[in-house]
C-alpha cells in the first residue's frame, strides 16, 4: 500500500461494487482515502452527571446498567433491548433497536461508558442507540473522545471507513523520515514548524487531544494551499513562454465604440484598453472579465473580435447553450455587419448541409468571427488563422474545452468572461494562469432591482402583485425549486407548477414552461413567444439563468427560493432590470434556519454581485462553488479561503521564493517536490 495512487481496490475487502460506492464520495485512490476528512468531530470528552442532563442535548456518560426489558425480533420485527442506566445521581433508560447481539454482550452489573442523545420521555430521561464501550473490557479501540464525523453515503458505513483508513495508516507507519510519503520540502516544512504529514493524518482521523488536531489541520491548510499555488503558477509561466499573435486595431476598436446606440460607461472602456495593450504584446493574452449581469461584458468581447478582425485574422466566441449563443450571434451580426465584418453561427441543432457549409467559409477565412456553442470545437472545424478566443461563461466550461478551443488557432489571445462575481483577491487564485479585470458599473437609465422575500403563505399576495405588472403590459419569469441534482424531479415540479398556476393564480394570462429537457428547437420557440410579448408569463427551471435577455421582463417570482445558493439566485435575479422599467423579484420561502434567513437577507438588501459572491463564499465556503476541477487543480477539501488567509499568504511569499530560485523545480532538491507535482496535474490535467 505504498504506493498511494493505486486504486482504493487493493484494500483487501474492497471488490467492484464497494469500489463503485466509494466513488460516490470521490474516493478513487489510497490517497483520496486518507485525504477524506472528517466534516466535524464530537467531543466526548467531558463526562457529565445525571441530574445535570437536558432534554436534546448530546453527551457522554458513565453508568452502571440493569436490564429492564428485552424482546427478540421475530419474522420482520425489531428487536428491542432495553436497560436502566444509573449513576449516583439518578437513572436513565437506554434502548437498542435491532442489535440483537448485545443481550449476549451486556449484563446486568456491568459499566457502560455512552454517548447519545438525550430525551425526556413518559418514563423520564432515556437516550436511543447510544455509541457505547464496556468500562471492564481491557481493549476499547473504536472509543474516541473526539469523534470524527465523516461526509457518508448509505453504502459506506463509519464504521468502515474508519477500519479502512487505520489499516492504511498502519501500513505507512514505520518508515525513515527519508520515506516517499513526504509531499513536501524540508525547509519549508521547518520553516513553518510544519508536522510531519503521516502524524497530520494520524491526527486529523483520530485526534487524541485538541492540539493534536490544530497542528493536523495546519499542516494540511498549508499543503493543500502549497500545492494549488504551485500548480496555479506552472501554468502562468506556460503560457508566458508561447508565442502569439501580436495585434493592433485601436482605431477601427475607436470607430466600433462610436457607432453603438449608446454611451460605453467608464469601466468598459478601461478594460477595453487593457485587452489592446493584451493583444499588441508577443505573449498571448489571458484574461479574466468579471462583470455583474447585464454590465456590459459583450461590449468588451466585440472589441476584441473588431481587433480580430482589422488584423485580417478570425475570431471566436464560444457560449455554453444555443440560446446564448443565437442571441450573441444576433447582437454581434447587428453591431459588426456594417463595419464589414462578416458574423457566423454554428451550433449543433444546424443541418448537415448548413454546418459543412459554414465549415468550409470558417476554413477558407470567408467568416470573420464564429459564434458557437461546444459544436466550435468539433474536430472538422478548422479556422483559416485564428487569432482570438472568447468563452461566455466560463464557469460553465471546462479547462480542457478553453483549451480545444485554443487549439484552433497558433497560441491565439484567450479572452474569458463571466458574470459570476468572484472577489478579486480570489479570482487572482482561482484563474492564476489569467490577468483579471473588472466592470463595477452598470449601463446608465437602469434601475437597481427592488427584492422583497416572503414566506410562503404570503403567496397568493405576491402573485397579485405580480399580476399587477402583467396588466401595465410587463412579463415575468416564474422559476420553479429545486428538487436535488435529478433533473427528471426538477421537470416534474416545473410541470406541476406551470400546471397549477394556469388553473389557479394565472389562468387569465398567457403562461409558457421552459426546462432543460426540451429540444433547442423547443426552447428557441418558447423565448421567441416570450420575447414577442405572446407569453406574458414564463414559468422555468434553472435553465433561464443564462441567455435570456427580454428587457420588458420585470418581475421574478423565485419559488423555495432557500434550496438556491446566493449566486445562483443573483443570476437568477439578473434576468429582469433590463430595461428601463422598475423590477421586482420576490424569494418566495418555506421556514427557514437562521443562516438561510441571512442569505436571503442579503439579496434583499444589495443588488451589488460581488458583496453576495463575498457573503457566499463565507456561508457556503469555495469547494464546488467554482467548480476548482473546471480549472485544472483539485478541490479543497480542508482550506478555506475567508478562514485560512494568513496561511494562504505565508504559502503564497514561500511559494514565490521557491520559483523564483527553480521556475520548473529541476534542482535536486527539489526533484521529488517535482514528481509529487506532476502526479496531481496528470490526474486533474487539462
């Protein structure tokens, strides 16, 4: 088992099946298995009296037992075992269901040590299934008092992963401090009094003590942070050594801002200037466009394309639905077409015969600049010389799809954008292969969202107010809950509700269903009747998060809006105040938790989506948030971004030192550092 990318079956016991259930909690590998931390720990430790017990609390107790009734399982019953636990102090009652082995294990006189929870019942203080050990057995080996608590799927039992995950530690104990397992290199471990990587793991799966388990956590805060920054910078020196395409078109960029219907605000226009000083230089650009919904990103990305263009080479935009990319598509041709730029479109949903065609005119350079969904990327697309790429939305492609499409082109200049707010100390780390700029204005005439949350009894109330915009001449958006992550649910309640709300709220307006589960010809005919005013209502999963653009649209009604994450309702929120009208969205909600409370607070109170990104990252911390995997590194599964900044730091200055003596880590030190590096890249490569 030295070997900690072997597969987690060569663990004696776990065959095919369990392999597959493992893989339910991205446990793929010995290492996954010792890197899945515990989510929580109990502390057992203080053992409390009787007489001090409340109603619903969870603790520890010393008893000595008596049975009181037992009654064995027949046919399909439960077994019942049930005993009076006293101290000196007074009694309580302990019941163990459907253990029926432990009438055999347990006698009268005996002396428990247990841990559970506590209810006051008819008969009084009596606690169910507690965690237990015999105080008179010599060896209690499965006794922690601090218990880990484990993230757990209802195939792989505590009890055994806990078995697994000592049998592999047991196996890497022993060996010289010269062994492979170390990760990482001796004087930053001394620098930082770092702990030794075996006693961080031993530590953090089975703390005997409460320092134990600090040292544990920092030592693995600091090497899950080392390595992401390691990587992160890899590949911003990669992409520093390419060779791009230098281009210019500052002036036909100037007369491209000068023919559109309105004023560029003043952040636009800055980060319109940086991405031509990007696209003069030798070095292909890399850079991040952060801006909120409806702030004007596309604006950015066509002066780019214009660059393309003036400098008689192609550009692209890739977006992650045909929707968005139609309606792209629309805006460039009706902005770019009389400056005598020619503006193709290739989805997948076009017909054999119309995708060869435009195939051969992207070949040929017939076409300036190509829109596209993934079908951008197809393997018999071939660009005559491209020479800059832009991804809408990036949050919704992967590294290795930014990448293809780079690979269209000789290094071509990448342009990213995205209209989920990260902040900019993050995004820094996030994206660290790419610069990163940001529009913090909105377009002038729009008018901030007015957001109101309302419990669900107050529901018919909302729907009469939203009924009130609808007879002015409005349209608003209905968007069904969430269910979990199986779409089939999700189309079911959207289905219910468009069903529910014709008969009921609604049944005197024109109402339209849109999901996920519909044909592009299906969706494209649903947002074109929405957006010619046909509809006046349109009820939706998800899916309208991205792409939908009808500015007399002014009112969304977000139902369970509490099974949402903040960002999520954020963009959700964006698809209304497109226009010039005032806009309303109400979060419709069950009773909530006190954290749920504040998060939907905050959307009432600011429109601004990088305070939300800010409040989100601090409820719900940065793991998937971002999809980590999306950009080529692996997830963080201990550090935390808000809690952990002065590790972060320390790892980022001990980080610079390091490449900056050994940019590709070849000295012999650091030779091993090396190895453990592209190991991780090759599993999470691009």
């Amino acid at each position: 088992m030295e070997d900690l990318q072997e597969k987690i079956s060569t663990i004696k016991g776990v065959g095919p099946k369990k392999q597959q259930r493992f893989l339910k909690l991205n446990i793929e590998t010995l290492e996954d298995l010792l890197y899945h931390f515990p989510r929580d720990y109990e502390d057992r430790r203080e053992i409390k009296k009787v007489r001090d017990l409340e109603d619903g609390e969870k603790t520890t107790l010393e008893l000595q037992v008596h049975p009181l009734k037992k009654r064995r399982a027949f046919g399909r019953g439960p077994s019942l075992l049930q005993l009076i636990g006293q101290d000196d102090t007074g009694r309580i009652v302990i019941t163990f269901f459907n253990q029926p082995y432990l009438s055999q294990k347990i006698s009268g006189g005996m002396k428990l040590r247990i841990y559970g929870e506590i209810k006051r019942g008819p008969r009084g203080l009596e606690t169910t299934n507690p965690d237990f050990i015999l105080l008179d057995e010599k060896q209690n080996n499965h006794w922690q008092d601090i218990f880990p608590i484990y993230p757990l799927t209802k195939d792989i039992s505590h009890k055994e992963l806990v078995k697994h995950i000592k049998v592999l530690l047991e196996s890497l104990k022993g060996k010289s401090d010269k062994n492979p397992f170390e990760n990482l290199p001796k004087d930053l471990i001394d620098k930082n009094k770092l702990c030794q990587r075996l006693m961080a793991l031993e530590n953090i799966h089975f703390p005997k003590q409460a320092k134990g388990l600090k040292v544990a956590k920092y030592r693995l805060v600091y090497e899950e942070f080392f390595f992401l920054m390691v990587s992160l910078n890899f590949k911003k020196v990669k992409v520093r050594q390419q060779q791009g395409i230098p281009l210019g078109g500052e002036k036909e960029v100037q007369t491209f801002l000068q023919s559109l219907p309105f004023e560029a605000t003043k952040a636009q226009n800055t980060v319109i200037q940086e991405v031509l000083q990007d696209l003069k230089g030798d070095i292909p650009m890399s850079r991040l466009v952060q801006g909120d919904v409806g702030s004007g990103k596309t604006v950015v990305a066509m002066a780019a394309l214009v660059a393309a263009a003036s400098g008689k080479t192609q550009g692209a935009m890739m977006a992650p639905t045909e929707i968005l990319a139609k309606q792209h598509y629309e805006t460039l041709s009706g902005f770019l077409n009389p400056l005598g730029i020619s503006v193709g479109l290739l989805t997948g949903s076009l017909t054999a015969k119309n995708k060869k065609l435009m195939q051969e005119k992207i070949r040929e350079g017939k076409i300036d600049v190509v829109v596209g969904t993934h079908a951008v990327i197809g393997e018999k697309v071939e660009f005559h010389n491209l020479s800059v790429v832009v991804t809408d939305e990036q949050h919704r492609f992967g590294v290795r799809q930014r990448k293809t499409l780079s690979q269209k082109g000789r290094n071509p200049h990448v342009l990213v954008m995205s209209a989920t707010p990260i902040p900019r100390t993050l995004a820094y780390i996030l994206y660290g292969d790419l610069e990163v700029s940001v529009i913090d204005q909105m377009p002038k005439g729009r008018k901030p969202i007015k957001t109101k949350t309302s419990p669900m009894k107050d529901r018919d109330r909302v729907y009469e107010q939203l009924k009130e915009e609808l007879n002015k001449g409005r349209q608003a958006y209905v968007v069904c809950p969430l269910i979990d992550e199986s779409e089939t649910l999700d189309l079911k309640a959207a289905m219910d509700l468009h069903q529910q709300l014709g008969k009921n709220n609604l049944k005197d307006y024109k109402i339209g269903l849109l999901h996920g589960k519909m044909s592009y010809k299906e969706k494209e005919q649903v947002m074109n009747n929405f957006t010619e005013g046909e509809l006046q209502v349109l009820v939706s999963t998800t899916v309208v998060e991205v792409g939908v653009d009808v500015p007399n649209a002014t009112v969304m009604v977000i139902e369970n809006a509490e099974r949402f994450g903040l960002a999520q309702l954020h963009q959700l929120r964006g698809r209304i105040g497109r226009g010039g009208y005032q806009s309303y969205c109400y979060l419709l909600h069950q009773p909530v938790k006190e954290h749920t409370g504040k998060r939907l607070e905050i959307m009432e109170q600011t429109n601004n989506g990088f305070l939300i990104s800010e409040k989100d990252l601090e409820i719900r911390g940065p793991g998937e948030l971002f999809g980590l995997r999306q950009h080529g590194i692996y997830n963080l599964k201990i550090a935390n971004f808000f809690r952990h900044q002065s590790i972060l730091k320390k790892v980022q200055q001990d980080v610079k030192v390091l490449l900056q003596e050994d940019p590709k880590l070849i000295l012999e030190k650091n030779k091993k550092l090396r190895r453990v590096l592209d190991q991780k890249l090759q599993r999470y490569r691009e």
